[in-house]
C-alpha cells in the first residue's frame, strides 16, 4: 500500500485534458477508464494527522459519545425491526475491527460474516472503535445538484433494497460533534441511473429521488432511509457524501450558501455487494461490475485510521427486509473544498437547471488531503 503521487497527478492530467471524451459518452463516464483502473489497484494511503487521532481516543466527552452512539444505534436497529414486523428474525453479518485490519491488509476480497444473536451485548454490534477519524476526501463525481430538498426519506418511488443509513460526524480541529453542518447525500438508483441531472441515460432534470439533505444533530448525527445503492460503468457500488459548513436553511426546505468542508463516498464490502447485486431488480441491470479493488476511488478512502465501508446489519431474514447501516466520519470544518464540489444542477422552484458553469475538470479528482 504505497502512495504514488505521480499516479494521482497522472490521473488528474488525463482527466483534466479530456473534459469531453469523458462525458460525451453514455456508459464511459469516466473515460480512459481501463488506464487508471491499472493504475487505481496500487492503493493510497492516507495515513492524517495519525497523532490527531491518538489525542481524543481516551478522553471522557469521546468515550461517553461512544456509549451514545452504541445506545442510539441499537434503539434504531430496534425500531427498525419492529417498522417491518422482523423483531424476532434472525440476522446476519457486520463488519468489525478484524474486517478493517483485513481491509488494511488490502485483502478485502473476502469479507468476513460474523452471526450473532439477541444475546450479543450492543457493545459487540454496535460499538465503535473508531475515535477521532479523519475521514479522507474523495473525488465529488459530475452528478451532485446544489439545494436539494433537506429530508430523511429520499426513496420516492424507487425499488431496492431498504437503506436506514446513519452518519456522525465529528469535526477534527476539537474531537466534537460537528453539530448543525448539513449533509448532503445522493446515489445512483438499483440499475445505475442518478436523478437530478439532464446527462444521458440519467434520470433527468426533474427528478429528486435518492438525493437529500439533513442537518447534523446535537451528537452530530444523521439519518437517511434511502435503498442500497446499484451500479454503473466503471464504479464500484458507493455513495456520495458532502458537508456544508455554515448553510442557511430557506423556508421551502432547502439551503443555500456555506461552504463545502468535506466530500467522500461510502463503499460497500464486496460480499454485500455481490449478494445485492444478484437480486432484483440490481439483476436487470446489465453493465458489468467494478469490484472495490479494481475502482481507483476506493484507494482515496482507504486508510489505516478509516474503513471506507460502512458497519451494516441486516434487518431480517433477508437482504430484502433492508439493512442498518452506520458509519462514524471525521472532517475539518475549516477545510473550504468548494472548487472540489462543482454541481451539475442546482434544483429550484420549478424544477432542476443546468449549472451553465459546471466545471468538469473538478470531478475526478479530491481534495489534496491525501498524505
Ligand atoms: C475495541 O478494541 C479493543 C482492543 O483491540 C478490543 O478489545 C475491543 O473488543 C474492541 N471493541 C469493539 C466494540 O470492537
Ligand atoms: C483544519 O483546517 C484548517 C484550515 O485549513 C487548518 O489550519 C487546520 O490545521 C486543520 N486542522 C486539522 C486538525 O487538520
Ligand atoms: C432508475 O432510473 C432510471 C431513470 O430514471 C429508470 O429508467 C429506471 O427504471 C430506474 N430503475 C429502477 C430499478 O427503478
Ligand atoms: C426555495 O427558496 C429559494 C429562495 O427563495 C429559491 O431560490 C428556490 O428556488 C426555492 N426552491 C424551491 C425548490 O422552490
């Protein structure tokens, strides 16, 4: 695991000198694709400000945040359960610290599946051992709309696999919560299209569904019912994340202004993606996979503070009765990544509109936070 810089360099060159073969056409949105997945398997590491990290671990306010979380997490997955009448099914998998250190190790091509039972302590499923994370940035993509509705639920009328995803974020400068940012988040639907954006194959201008917006609780904390997201050329399986710092939220229910602090994209361990993937409708969708490790942008998340992939748990019986997925995320509030986080669309009275100065050489490549 040795970070190239020449490689990301590289990538940003190629992308930044071929603004129009990348988007003009449908299915190869990121172009040149082949050349930088070669590229993409040696994997970066972002090794931050690691002594940041080691000074918040032990201290009270950090631990009883950690309690919290535990307890918030376990009443969520708790009512959760008892919205799809599953209370008494069993589930299934999660992922752990030794699932992180295999991920470290950059051998997640298996994943590990660990049962429990209603006799597992909470602190086993839902604790945390993440402290002060540093999350990395990631590469914003040419899909994000600019003042989407602030809403929970962003399922609307698409089909898949129920996602409650809950996110806290904790600001890096102090070790707090990042109380009151907005979090911004979007993904593609369960065959691959986005709404919002009027490019090809996409779901069009008028269209909202898996977008939305929340503000960031007193823990700093988030939820979203979305579906698990599908996939599309060139990807692997993820979804996107912004935050804004210093937004006013509008009466109608969106915001405008701040600036953007922090951008990433969550990834999905493999085995769940696989599984996902075989059911419908993830099933109609015909475009060949991207594993995680042949997708550049999993290397950007990667790091041996940060598990790129969310903690999930299944809600039932199967993967259809939905899944609980949490993740804990570090970000500078400070930080200003708004040249990394150009919009396709901005969504307004009447509906989406192009940005006529959208700037694609920004969307391939993050912030240069990567060490
Ligand atoms: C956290 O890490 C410690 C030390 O590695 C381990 O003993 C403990 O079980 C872990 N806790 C959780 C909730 O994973
Ligand atoms: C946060 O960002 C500010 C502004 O760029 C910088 O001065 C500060 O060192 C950063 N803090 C951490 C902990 O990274
Ligand atoms: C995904 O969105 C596209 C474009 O809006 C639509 O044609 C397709 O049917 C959607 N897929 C599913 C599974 O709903
Ligand atoms: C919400 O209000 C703002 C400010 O008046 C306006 O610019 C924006 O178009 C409105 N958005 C929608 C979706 O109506």
């Amino acid at each position: 695991m040795v970070f190239v810089p020449s490689v990301a360099a590289t990538l940003v060159a190629a992308l930044s000198l071929t603004p129009i073969v990348v988007f003009a056409h449908p299915g190869e949105k990121y172009g040149k694709r082949e050349a930088l997945e070669e590229m993409g398997n040696a994997h970066v590491v972002a090794v931050m400000n690691a002594r940041a990290l080691e000074a918040c671990q032990n201290s009270p306010a950090v631990k009883a945040r950690k309690e919290r979380a535990m307890a918030r997490r376990a009443e969520t997955f708790a009512r959760l359960r008892r919205e799809r009448s599953a209370d008494n099914a069993p589930w299934l998998h999660r992922r752990d610290a030794a699932a992180l250190q295999r991920w470290a190790a950059q051998s997640h091509d298996k994943t590990g599946s660990y049962d429990f039972n209603k006799d597992t302590p909470n602190k086993e499923i839902f604790g945390s051992n993440t402290s002060c994370v540093l999350t990395p940035d990631n590469a914003n993509g040419p899909y994000f709309v600019y003042q989407e509705h602030i809403r929970s639920d962003v399922v609307e009328d698409t089909v898949g696999v129920p996602m409650h995803l809950e996110m806290q974020f904790i600001d890096v400068q102090t070790c707090e919560p990042a109380v009151g940012i907005l979090i911004d988040t979007w993904s593609c639907n369960a065959t691959g299209a986005y709404s919002g954006v009027s490019a090809r194959g996409e779901g069009g201008l008028g269209t909202t569904y898996l977008r939305g917006v929340q503000q960031a609780d007193e823990d700093g904390v988030v939820n979203f019912d979305t579906i698990f997201p599908g996939h599309y050329q060139g990807r692997a399986t993820h979804q996107h994340i912004i935050a804004h710092v210093g937004s006013e939220i509008l009466p109608n229910n969106t915001y405008t202004g701040g600036h953007v602090a922090h951008l990433s994209q969550l990834f999905f361990d493999q085995t769940l993606r696989d599984t996902i993937e075989a059911m419908a409708p993830y099933n109609t969708n015909k475009i060949p996979h991207t594993t995680n490790l042949r997708d550049w942008f999993t290397g950007y998340a990667a790091t041996e503070k940060y598990d790129p992939f969310p903690n999930y748990i299944t809600l039932g019986n199967s993967l259809a009765d939905g899944l609980f997925v949490w993740a804990e995320l570090g970000l500078n509030t400070s930080s200003n990544w708004d040249y990394y986080a150009p919009y396709a669309s901005t969504w307004k009275e009447g509906g989406g509109y192009d940005n006529p100065n959208f700037d694609f050489r920004a969307v391939a490549s993050p912030p240069p936070t990567h060490g």
